[in-house]
C-alpha cells in the first residue's frame, strides 16, 4: 500500500474560497525499464556487416546467382573464342550489353575479406572466423573444431581471430598496398589530370 497522506484543496467560487482536507496517495513510480543491449558502435556494426556479407558470397548468393551469372560469362567468352568467324555486328550488338560492372563491389568486398581470412596464419583463427560467421555456430560447437582450446575460451580464440583479420584487412585497404599491387614497375600512377580527355 502506498503511504497516506493529508492534502489542501483550495478552490475558489464567485470569490468566495473554499479550503477542502484530501487524503492523497503517494504513487511509487517505477524505474524505466533497462536498455536490453548498449549501443553497438559504427565500426563493429560495419565489421559485423561486412562479415555478413563476407558469408553471402562464400555460400554463392541467394539462388547461386553469381555462380549463373559467371557461368554465363564463361559460356559466352568460349562462344566467341571458337566460332570461325566474328558474328556480324548486328548479332553482336544484340547480345553484348552496355558495359557493366561484372561483379558488384559487395562481392569484391567477400573476395576482399576471403583472401584476408586465407593469409591468417593460425588454424584455429581461421576455424573460429569460418564457423562464427559463415556456419554461424554458437561457441558450444565452435569449441569442437578449434584445436587445444579447452574450457570458456573459444570468444579469447574469436577475438584474437577478429584482430588478427582487421589488421590484415586495414593493410590490404591501405592506398600504397594497392597501388604496390596494382602498378606494374615503371607504370605511371594515375592521377585526376591524366584521366582527364
């Protein structure tokens, strides 16, 4: 029961005031409910996002989708590599299209993380990377395809894992990494004004 107390009630008629003895009820309010989670911040949100989409393109898309669309490709660069003569511009124009991307930077950035994931040099931090995010195990089973790891320490095993895999990304994504393997020796590096016309 909440605690009982006496309150003044004034109120005025015609200018006449009238003084009135309420007994008020104290309510007991309750303490807004807990966040269930705190706040993710941006760059675990977008590493969990990229993990993700690291999965969708090791199993193949929705459908094996980009595994039709390369095998299409395939058909039609063979198709045209033994035919006797070039097809008549017509034929051509119909069946090539505008030029496109041919694969879409989602799945670069899966092939990204795949070669990544590849240059990890421990087997248990590949094991533990593979089975959290393209298995999605939970750590009972994560713990039976890690080798020598015993007791709570398969999330240790996953975190040293997750480091391992952003330091390795962040040198890969570093601009003189890619200009390192992208630029033949002695191959001007491309700037705004030579794109130019």
């Amino acid at each position: 029961m909440g605690d009982r107390m006496q309150a003044v009630m004034k109120i005025e008629v015609d200018g006449a005031e009238y003084v009135e003895d309420v007994p008020a009820v104290i309510l007991r309010v309750a303490p807004a409910p807990r966040a269930i989670m705190p706040p993710m911040p941006a760059a675990k949100r977008e590493f969990l996002g990229r993990m993700d989409n690291w999965r969708r393109v090791v199993q193949g898309g929705v459908g094996g989708a980009g595994n039709a669309a390369c095998a299409a490709w395939a058909k039609w660069y063979v198709a045209l590599r033994t035919v006797e003569e070039p097809p008549a511009q017509d034929v051509l124009d119909s069946k090539v299209k505008p030029p496109a991307g041919l694969v879409t930077a989602d799945q670069l950035d899966g092939w990204l993380i795949e070669a990544a994931w590849r240059t990890l040099g421990d087997f248990n931090d590949r094991q533990a990377l593979k089975s959290k995010y393209i298995y999605q195990l939970p750590d009972a089973l994560i713990r039976r395809k890690l080798v020598g790891v015993r007791g709570p320490h398969v999330a240790l095993v996953v975190a040293r894992a997750e480091n391992k895999l952003k330091a390795i990304l962040k040198r890969l994504e570093n601009p003189a990494t890619i200009r390192l393997t992208t630029c033949l020796p002695g191959c001007p590096v491309p700037t705004v004004e030579s794109t130019l016309p």
